[in-house]
C-alpha cells in the first residue's frame, strides 16, 4: 500500500480531494498567521500546539489501541525535567538543545518500554492499567514535590520542589551567520507547527497500516486477534512506547517554550485534562483529536480570566455531556454528520 493510500485509510477520518484542499488552506492560514498577528499572540499560539502532542498519544494509546492510560503526564514531565537537566548541564551551543530533545524523549520512552513490559506482559487490563498509569504519575508528582533542598541537584541542575527547575536554555539552531534561537515567538512557531505537521500524517500512516490494523483489531477483540497469531502484548508495548514519546516531545517543547516546569505539570489535574480533550474532539481518530483540543484549549484559556476554577467546572460538565450525548466525541460526530449530508446531497444530485 503506497503511503498516500495509507493517509487516506479507513481508520482516520477524511479522505479525498476535498478533505486535502480544506487541509491545504489550513495550513496556509496557519503558515500566514504570524504575518497578521502580533508576538505576544503567536507565542501564545506555541503553547495550544505545544499540547497537541499529548493529546495524539492519548489518541493512540486509548482511542485506537484501547487503553486508557493517566500516564502521558508523567512521560511530558520526565522529557521535560531530562531537557532541563541535559541543557542546563552542557548549554545551547552547537545545536545541543537538538539533542537534549532527542535524549529527553527517549528517556521519556525507555521509562515506558520498562513500565509497558511490565503492564502488557503482565496482563494488566481494563481499569487497573488506568489505576496504574496513575499510580505511578502521582507517585511522580509527589516525589519531585520535595526535591527543594540544596542536596537535590544533578550536576548544576536543582531541581527545586514546588517551584519547579527554571533557566534552562530555549530550543537553538546552528546556523552559519550564528545560532537561531526559538524563543517563544515567530521561530518556535514555525518549528512547532511543522513538527504537528509531521507527526499528525505519521500517525495517520501508521494507524492506517498493518501494525495500526492490528492496534484496532486488539481493542474490539483481544482474544480474538491472539487467536490469529498476534501477540498482543508487543503491539501494545510499541503503542504505549511511541504514545509516551509523544508525550516525551510534549514536556521537552513545552519546558523549552516557557523555559519552566514544575511537578503540577504532573498532578491530577494536568492528568485530566488530555483525557478531556480527547474524549471531546473523538478519541478514535487523529483529525478530530486536534481539532478537539485546539477548540477546548482555547476555550480553557479564555474562562481561566474569570478564574481557573471556573474554568475546570465548565471542563467536567462539558466532559459530562459528552459522555451522555456524543461518547465517540463532539468533533467526531459533527465531523461524521457533515460527511452524512455531503454524501446525502451527492446521491440527491444524481
């Protein structure tokens, strides 16, 4: 199957010319949009992209592969502590910031290659593999929470508590008049809005492949895809790995961004929220998972002025009604019924 086929595969939503002109001039909006914005906006800009990555891991793990997992937090603040320490450590220059990024995602992802092997190839399932994923990003949260003493560093890293490890340098480029440094405005922008880009047509190649038709065919019917040869703990092993190194990217861009991470980045509130935004937009498909989290985001955003516990009732209660009304997600399903009324005004037309 070419990889244009497999963008267009029958486990993402959207397909056709249409879909890819409408894609199109998105994106070019997006690319001009710091051509009619001012800094402040395009940088805060950065940070609703920022969280897309979170959100899309959640989508793999829990709306394709099945697995509720409270555990994406845990794997954003370890990326995010690890940028911080390596960058911290050993500076900007010469693009080290690159590769910090890289480490700290891959830490990120070692921690859930040994935390995965132990659910999956111990057979936990259901709601205890979501009470573990909590346990252990709780657990986390409360340990680097009182990480304030002196004694609590790791090179000239301190990892500081409650007041969470700042002076971490932003993401830099070498380049050859000098390096380019993405501080959070029109160059992180850029960077950032190419790199959702590329992982949301990676992701919508890989859940449209053979290993993407296995991850689906393990939700509906475990038993079922191990009686066809597959063992099903690998597949959701791998799953659960590339969803915590999104995870991973999320923490190292969003500590790069504000150049500040704390343990709460962690709690149970920060847990919450992706879940949030996933079941809103439609956790069984990429498209809708960034859409829904963009709109959510925003929304957030604009009631934390009136007070962010207002903010996070309007978040339960919109949780709530979607559960009632639209469980495969509001995004998703007004996705679904303007595709309805396409095809219905097609067959009309013929």
């Amino acid at each position: 199957m070419s990889l244009f086929r497999r963008l267009e595969g029958p486990q993402t939503v959207g397909r056709g010319p249409a879909f890819w002109s409408l894609f199109g001039v998105v994106l070019l909006s997006a690319l001009a949009y710091p051509l009619i914005s001012d800094g402040y906006t395009v940088g805060n800009t950065v940070y609703f992209f920022v969280w897309v990555f979170i959100a899309l891991s959640l989508c793999l793990i829990w709306g394709y592969g099945g697995a509720l997992s409270f555990g994406q937090t845990a794997f954003f603040g370890i990326a995010g502590y690890s940028y911080g320490i390596l960058t911290i450590n050993f500076g900007s220059a010469y693009g080290l910031t690159l590769v910090a990024m890289l480490l700290a995602i891959g830490v990120a992802a070692l921690v859930a290659v040994l935390l995965g092997y132990f659910m999956f190839f111990g057979r936990i399932e259901g709601v205890f593999l979501g009470i573990v994923t909590l346990a252990v990003t709780l657990m986390l949260e409360r340990f680097m929470a009182q990480t304030a003493g002196p004694e609590w560093r790791i090179g000239s890293a301190r990892l500081n508590g409650f007041n969470g490890m700042s002076g971490m340098p932003p993401l830099t480029i070498p380049w050859f008049d000098g390096p380019i440094v993405l501080f959070a405005d029109v160059g992180l922008y850029y960077f950032v809005l190419g790199l959702v880009i590329v992982v949301y047509l990676g992701l919508r190649i890989l859940v449209n492949s053979s290993f993407g038709n296995v991850i689906v065919a393990i939700r509906e019917n475990p038993q079922r895809a191990e009686m066809l040869g597959y063992d099903i703990r690998k597949f959701q092993l791998i799953n659960f790995v590339i969803g915590a190194a999104l995870a991973g990217m999320s923490g190292v861009l969003y500590t790069a961004w504000g150049q500040y991470i704390t343990p709460s980045s962690m709690g149970m509130t920060s847990a919450a929220l992706p879940l949030i935004w996933v079941a809103v937009g439609g956790r069984s498909d990429l498209t809708s998972t960034v859409i829904g989290t963009l709109l959510v985001l925003a929304g957030f955003q604009a009631l934390t002025i009136y007070g962010s516990q207002y903010a996070l009732v309007v978040m339960g209660v919109l949780l709530l009604l979607t559960v009632l009304i639209a469980p495969n997600g509001l995004v998703l399903g007004a996705m679904n019924w303007i595709a309805g009324l396409v095809s219905r005004s097609k067959r009309e037309r013929n």
